[in-house]
C-alpha cells in the first residue's frame, strides 16, 4: 500500500480478536516507523466486546512515498486495564490551586492544598468546574486477568531477507 507524503491511510489488518474482559487494546506506533518512515499510527482503542477486523489509521508525516507492505510491522497492540466507572453530575467540585488552567499548568509543580477531605471508599473528582456539568467518579477496580498463554511467536517475529 503507497501512501503519499502527508496522506492517511485506514490499513487493514486480517486479524480479528477477543480482547480479555477488563482491558482494552491500544494500536501504537512501531517506533522504527516513526524514525525510519516518518509514519505515525493514529488513535486506536479495541473495546473487549469488538469482533470485527482490526485496523491502523496511518499517518505519513514524511516528504515522501511510504511504502507498507503485507505483513510489514508499522504499529503494535498494547494491552492495558481499565477502569470501568459510574460518572455522576454534582453541582461543585472542590477547589485546588490549579484550579481550571489547562495546557502547560501541569508543569508548574505546585503543592496540592486541596482543602477537600482525603476520598474513603471509591470516589473521586474529575478535575475542576469548568462548564454547566461537573462530574465524580465511583470506580471498581477489575479482577485482575489470569496469566495469559501466549502462542508462538508468529511468522511476523522472523526475521526478513532483503
């Protein structure tokens, strides 16, 4: 598949899966594709109840022709835990010196002086009030997965003749 300087491409995969209960799968970039191809992989969630064809929204942020080939490694899945929670709209959340600054405030490493009491139990505040709506969370944490038998490594895993 060519994919011109600048372009995006929707690659399919072959590969359909069943992701386990309690994670998702996130495509990422190869980093070999990004230095070596200039090629970045979009945002890529696989929710565990997905069953159709996995694909990688590609990205050429080079000055020239890439070039992907059948069975070519440009992105791999990650699987990671997550938390599966019940949001709920309250009329306030609790102050912080951070208050409602947004990109960059993070670095300022401020101390918290959050005068909130410390959370008991499962709940938790989802940043500051920004809008109309503000919103806790109440999370379970999942049962932690089995360890996973693998398979083989995959003829994807052998190394290639040039």
């Amino acid at each position: 598949m060519r994919s011109p300087p600048g372009s995006r491409r929707l690659i399919p995969t072959g590969l359909s899966m069943e992701i386990p209960w309690g994670t998702y799968g996130r495509i990422a970039t190869r980093s070999s594709a990004a230095f070596k191809l200039g090629l970045d992989i979009g945002v890529g969630v696989i929710n565990s109840d997905y069953r159709g064809e996995v694909k990688i929204f590609a990205f050429n942020h080079s000055d020239r022709n890439v070039y992907i080939h059948k069975g070519g490694c440009v992105a791999q899945l990650i699987l990671e835990y997550i938390v599966m929670a019940d949001v709920y709209e309250v009329q306030s959340l609790t102050p912080t010196d951070r208050s409602i600054e947004g990109f960059g405030s993070t670095s300022q490493r401020r101390k918290p002086t959050s005068s909130s009491k410390t959370s008991k139990g499962r709940w938790d505040t989802l940043g500051e009030p920004s809008a109309k709506f503000d919103y806790y969370i109440n999370y379970d944490m999942p049962t932690p997965l089995p360890d996973l038998e693998l398979p083989a490594p995959s003829w994807d895993d052998e190394p290639t003749e040039s």
